[in-house]
C-alpha cells in the first residue's frame, strides 16, 4: 500500500480484529471460565454450543481478513523495522488458527453432538478451557503487536518532530 490513509486504515482494521479476539478472550477465561464447574449434562449445551457456533462463523471469516491485513502491512512497512508487529499478527494468527483447527474443533464437536456422561463433560470442558486459555495467549500477543505498532510510529513521529513543534499540553498557546 503506497497511500498512507490506506496503509493507516489497514493498520487501524487489523488492530480493531484483534481487539475482539482480545476481548472474546478474555471475557470468556474472567466470566464464563468460572462458571464450568455449575455446568451438567443438563445445562451446558444452552450455555455453550449456540454461543460457539455463532462464533465460529464470524472469526472464520474475520480471521481471513486479518491475514490478509496482516500481510497488507507487512509489505507496506518491509522497509522498516515496523514489519515486525504485522509479522508477529501474523505469526499468532496463523499459530490461533492451527490451535483451533486441530485441538478447539474437536472438543466443539463433541460437546455439540451431546456429551450425557458427566465425567466426559469434564474431560472436555477442562481441556477446552485449558486450550482457549493458550489462544487467548496468541489472541494477547495480536493485541499487543498491534499496540506496539501504533505506539512505535506515534514515538517515531514525535521523535522526528523539531523541539518546538513537539506536543505540550501544558503549555497555553496564545495567538
């Protein structure tokens, strides 16, 4: 991308998909995490599936749009040492996705088709909190590599800019 409004609009899209993968996140290991252990064979499927399922749907597609995102900014900024925050974005989407492919969906599965044997609903629910609890992880460090890139270009700038010019609140311009 060779237009700066561009390159920012990506920057600023691949840093609002991986605020909601950081909010999901950690809404699900700080609200719905703690209450697993009041979950049955009863109660669970209302609690769990549709809510899953209805997330699966759209961050398959929102995870599509952050790799390519992701790869966007990399090529617009691999003359600077800012092409590694989209590389880590993409690195932590990539190793998400695989995450979830191959341990996530199987556990998705399996408690979607109706787990009745209380012991197996803890078997699953332990390993599918233990395993969202490392995608949450990968989803943290896609935050904060989006961060770091903002917070680098926004010191890069005021670091370039003449002492006089530099921001100062504090200080009462007068015309």
């Amino acid at each position: 991308m060779k237009s700066p409004v561009l390159s920012t609009l990506n920057a600023c899209l691949l840093f609002l998909c991986a605020s909601m993968y950081l909010g999901t996140g950690w809404s699900l290991v700080l609200f719905s995490f703690p209450i697993a252990p009041q979950l049955t064979v009863d109660n669970y499927f209302l609690q769990f599936v549709p809510q899953v399922s209805a997330a699966t749907r759209f961050f398959t597609w929102m995870t599509l749009v952050m790799g390519v995102s992701s790869a966007a900014l990399f090529i617009s900024e691999r003359r600077s040492r800012l092409r590694a925050y989209p590389a880590l974005v993409f690195l932590a989407v990539v190793a998400a996705t695989l995450l979830t492919r191959i341990f996530i969906f199987p556990y998705n599965a399996e408690m979607a088709s109706g787990i009745r044997d209380p012991q197996r609903l803890g078997e699953v629910l332990a390993a599918w909190m233990a395993t969202n609890r490392v995608r949450v992880g990968l989803w943290t460090v896609q935050w904060l590599s989006m961060m770091g890139y903002f917070a680098h270009k926004l010191l890069r700038g005021h670091a370039s800019l003449p002492k006089k010019a530099a921001f100062r609140p504090w200080v009462e311009v007068r015309p």
